[in-house]
C-alpha cells in the first residue's frame, strides 16, 4: 500500500509539475484578479451593496475559471501522454493503470487546489482591503466550490481516457452545464405533459453530478433560502456535500480506469 | 538442468490490430516464439514492419495479445512483479522534456520503489556510465537524439534490473556512441543480466549477442547462435591477386573470365575475384602464375548474417520457400 502511494505521489508531482509549467493558467490567474478588481468597481457603482458584489464575483469566479481549467487541464491529462509517448516510459515500469490514472489526477487536483487558492486569496484580500468582514459563509462556499472543481476534474479525466480532447471538452463541458442546471431542468421537465419526458429527464439527471451542489447561494436547502450573504449553509451540509463530491471523483476515476485498462498504447 | 524458468518466454504471440473506422484488420504478430534463457544477450532482427517493436511492447503490458502467451520470470505478461524485475527503453524515446536526466532518473526510482539514498547514488552512477555528466543540468528539450538514448538507458538501469529490454537501443547514435552502448550491453551480461535487444543493425546484433531471432512479416524465421545460423554455409571463394607489371589490364581480363562484374573488384594491380562455391580454384591459381600474378591471399566466404537476414527476408516474400521456426519447445532444446 505504501509502495502503491509513493509511486502514485511520484505521478502526481510530476504532473503537478508539468501543469505548472502551462502559461496559459498564469493567464487564468491575472483575469480572475481582474475580476475581482472589476467587482470592487462595479461595488463602488452600487448603491450600498459592495460587499454583495465583491463576493458573488469572487466566488463565481473560482467557480467558473476553476471549472474551466479543470476541464482544459483533464482533458490533456491522459491523451497527451499517449500521444507523446511518454506513457510507454512509465506504463512499463512496475505501476497499475489505475495507479497511472489515480496518480495524473492528483497531480492535477494539487494544481487546480493551488489555483483555487490564489483565486480565494485575491478574493479575501480585496474583500479585507474595502474593509469587509470575512465571515465562516465565504470559507465554506470557497470550500464548495473547490470541491466543485475537483469535482469536475474527474468527469473531465473520465472522458480523456477514452476520447480526443476536443470531444471530452464538449462532452465535459456539457456535463457541468448539466449538473449545475439540474433543478432548473428538473423544474422544467416537471412542467412537461409527457410522463416519458419527465422520467427521461429524472434518470438523465441521476447520472450527472448535481453540480448545482456546490454553487448553493441564492437557493434553497430543505425548503430553506440561503444565501452567502446572510444564512448560509450548516458544516453539515458541507461536509456532506464534499461526501458526495469525493464519492463521485472516486466512481469517475474507477470508470476511468477500467476504461484505461483495456487501452492499447502504440 | 535448472528449474528456473526462461527470463523469457513467447508461444504462439499473436496481435492483429483493427482500423479505427473501417475496422479492417493488420496482423502484426503471426504467432512469434521467442524463448531467452538467464544471463545471454538476445538480439531480435528484422526490417521496419517486422512487429519487433509490437512483441517487445506486448512484454512491457503497452499492448494486450490477441492469440498465444508472453511470460517474464514465469510470470504471465502484463505482470507487476515481472516489471519490477526489468528496466525498459523505448523505441525512439519520449521522456517529460523539462526534466533534468537527473530528474527522470529519480522519477524512474520513485516508480520502482528504490529508497532516496540508493536513488541518488545510482542516477550519479548511471548518468556518468552513460557519458552525460556534462549534461546533468539541461533539460530533456534540449537534449539530442543520441543524448536522449542515453538518458533513457539510464532511467531503464535505475532498479538493477535482471532483465534489459532495448528496443532499437543504436537508433541515432553515432559510431562511438554505439560501440559505447554495445560496451554497456556487454557489461550487463558480465554482470549477469539478460538482456533482450531489438535492431535492424546487422554488425551490432552479431558483435554482441549470444542468440538471435531474425523476425519477418510477424513470424521468426530464424534462431540460434550467430555462428550458427550463419558459418556452415560456405558461399564461395575471395581470390586476391597482384597482377603482372607488363600488361595487367590483359592478365585481369583473363583471370576474371566469364565473371559477373560485381564479383571483381580491382584497384591499381590488385585484382579480388569472389568466386562461387563449386568454382576451381586452383585452375584460376595456376593461370594467374602462368601471367604473371602474384597471389596475394584465398579465402573462403561464409555466409554472414546479413546474407541470412536477406535470404530470409527474400523467403518471406516467396511464400513457397516461407519456413517459419520451430516452436519455443524446439528452441529451447536448441
């Protein structure tokens, strides 16, 4: 077991440190900045609502940005190394496809983790820097949305290990506009006269993961409203969402191995 | 006898690929037998095409077999427990370029569960035997085709491995780097490694290995010791002679007779004649004293490895003359 997570924790840094190398997250990291600065103008144009501003942008940017480049990265994560042939090197060495697999992925989560938070520090300082509180809401929404990313991570890795980048990018991104409308389109099924369609769409969305989760502010929990702004969620809810989260990243890598498993690499 | 099995052993190999769309099927394994035995170099030959490269990434678990087996160390392939034991170079090396050799060696290490101590003193040790010192501190990117051969040689030798596997290991080195590289294979050997090694250089193969494997159109066609496959057969005399000062022009005109141009070669007044199996001999010897000539040395031809390896490769393309080799359990009494 310990042989199995050095050799895993040898994959992961090495990605890690392959990822870092990729200018184009440097570019992530100026334009999420620039949207926090944005929402500090945009809070200055508001009449009294600063605050709200600031935090709905910097939380909807760790959300979208961090989502995005989980998607750009996992995408490339396996089909880059068949492609370049770097597999070859590493494959034969004694290491499980899984732990191949497993390995990339937790490279790149240590990318996306270091990423999310920049984009939480960029935040909070210039939350601190208009001279608003920092309150438990905002650590646990940064929280969620980091889960969220991981999240969708695995479902982008998923499809890379048996797609091109381009169709698991529209595959994946399909999949995250999905699950973070999942009561929208609940809702809109709800309304259709075809029992078929509502059941369709029922199972449909039982097989995505209900990203909307992780974005919980504006919503309501058991009937309840909360808001990142007011009455948030409970640690309960939390934790357990980062249940659902790890459960979910867990199945997708398991598919994903299997999946790998069976791949020629010539 | 020993008990312990062959490091490795194929029966029947087989791989048939199938296009992406049209789904048609290439065969690239025909049903290969390949049977390596603890501590000899065996050198597996053929063209480009031949599925050298598709049984060698078979062993290493890249690929699945569609028909036969493949074992290492007994060990039925894709094995773990075989992969910890053996040390890889690819065809044409692909390596994360912004590493340092340093960095791919301890990433190697890492992978093969080696301590950070051992880690450390080897890649110093490797990357010295492999003459890239001077390198330590460039990236992979920059490195050349031959430097990149040999840091992937280091990063395969990194576990102390029983079995090297080397797939077209002179693949873009010069002649010193070469004999560098079949220096290091032999010293291998003395250290008791087997070492398994694919090429399409004929001179390399037959320097260095104790057995080869001569592969065509995804079958063996031939295996053995290169002395014997290759030194029973005498093909024919090399006659060399120092021609008459007066006239040597006539004396060679003579001597070479009804002779095939490509069978004589002159330079100045030496004249070599390679004549066939069944030709007199000393009839020519006795003319060319009779003119005048000098003979300056007889020597019989063999049938070198090359020959072998084209006369095989010709056979392939006869189907009539197609003999594929025996089985591994012929082989292995061989």
């Amino acid at each position: 077991m310990t042989a199995s997570l050095g050799r895993m924790w040898a994959l992961a840094l090495n990605t890690f440190r392959e990822a870092a190398r990729i200018r184009v997250l440097y570019g992530i990291l100026v334009l999420v900045v620039g949207a926090n600065l944005f929402a500090v103008l945009l809070g200055e144009m508001s009449q009294h609502a600063e605050a709200r501003v600031a935090r709905d942008v910097g939380l909807a940017g760790i959300s979208l940005f961090g989502s995005l480049t989980a998607i750009f990265l996992g995408v490339f994560l396996l089909y880059s190394e068949i492609q370049r042939r770097t597999i070859h090197a590493i494959v034969s060495k004694p290491i499980e496809r899984w732990e191949f697999v497993v390995g990339k992925y937790l490279g790149m989560a240590l990318i996306l983790s270091v990423l999310v938070a920049l984009f939480a520090v960029a935040m909070l300082a210039l939350l601190a820097f208009q001279g608003i509180a920092i309150s438990q809401a905002v650590a646990q929404a940064v929280l969620l949305a980091w889960m969220e990313v991981l999240t969708v991570a695995a479902i982008a890795v998923f499809f890379s290990s048996f797609s091109t980048p381009f169709l698991s990018g529209i595959f994946a991104l399909a999949l995250f506009a999905l699950g973070r409308l999942t009561p929208d389109i609940l809702a809109a099924s709800e309304s259709s006269k075809s029992t078929w369609v509502r059941a369709t769409t029922r199972i449909a969305l039982e097989i995505v993961p209900d990203l909307h989760l992780f974005g919980i502010s504006g919503r309501s929990v058991d009937g309840a409203p909360v808001s990142v702004h007011g009455d948030f969620v409970s640690w309960g809810y939390v934790l357990t969402s980062c249940g659902y989260a790890l459960a979910w990243i867990g199945g997708l890598l398991l598919i994903a191995s299997l999946i790998f498993r069976r791949r020629d690499f010539v | 006898m020993s008990d312990e099995p062959p490091v490795i052993e194929v029966a029947d190999l087989q791989k048939t690929y199938r296009t992406p769309f049209r789904r048609r099927k290439v065969v690239a394994l025909r049903g290969i037998n390949v049977l390596v035995r603890r501590g000899e170099i065996f050198g597996f030959l053929g063209p480009n095409g031949a599925g050298k490269t598709t049984t060698i990434r078979i062993l290493m678990g890249l690929i699945a077999a569609t028909g036969g087996t493949a074992k290492i160390f007994g060990e039925t392939v894709p094995s773990r427990a075989a992969r910890q034991r053996l040390g890889f170079l690819p065809e044409q090396p692909y390596f994360y370029d912004y590493l340092t050799v340093g960095e791919l060696c301890d990433l190697a290490g890492r992978l093969f569960g080696v301590d950070a101590a051992t880690r450390k003193r080897r890649a110093d040790e490797l990357i010295a035997r492999v003459g890239l010192d001077r390198a330590r501190t460039q990236n992979l990117k920059k490195f050349s085709k031959g430097m990149m051969q040999r840091a992937g040689l280091a990063q395969a030798l990194m576990n102390d491995p029983d079995l090297v596997v080397l797939d077209e290991p002179m693949s873009g080195l010069d002649p010193i780097g070469r004999k560098e590289v079949r220096d290091l294979i032999l010293e291998l050997r003395e250290r008791g490694k087997t070492v398994f090694f694919s090429s399409h250089i004929l001179t390399d193969v037959e320097a260095i290995s104790d057995r080869v494997a001569i592969v065509a159109r995804g079958q063996v066609r031939a295996v053995g010791a290169p002395h014997e496959l290759v030194g029973h057969t005498q093909l024919g005399v090399d006659v060399s002679l120092r021609l008459p000062e007066a006239d040597p022009d006539a004396a060679a005109k003579s001597l070479a007779g009804d002779l095939d141009a490509s069978a004589v070669r002159r330079a100045d007044r030496q004249l070599t004649l390679a004549l066939a199996g069944d030709a007199d001999v000393d009839a020519l010897l006795a003319r060319g004293r009779e003119l005048g000539a000098r003979v300056l040395a007889v020597t019989p031809r063999f049938e070198t490895l090359e020959d072998l390896f084209l006369r095989r490769i010709a056979e392939v393309d006869d189907p009539a003359t197609t003999t594929p080799a025996s089985a591994p359990r012929a082989e292995a009494a061989s």
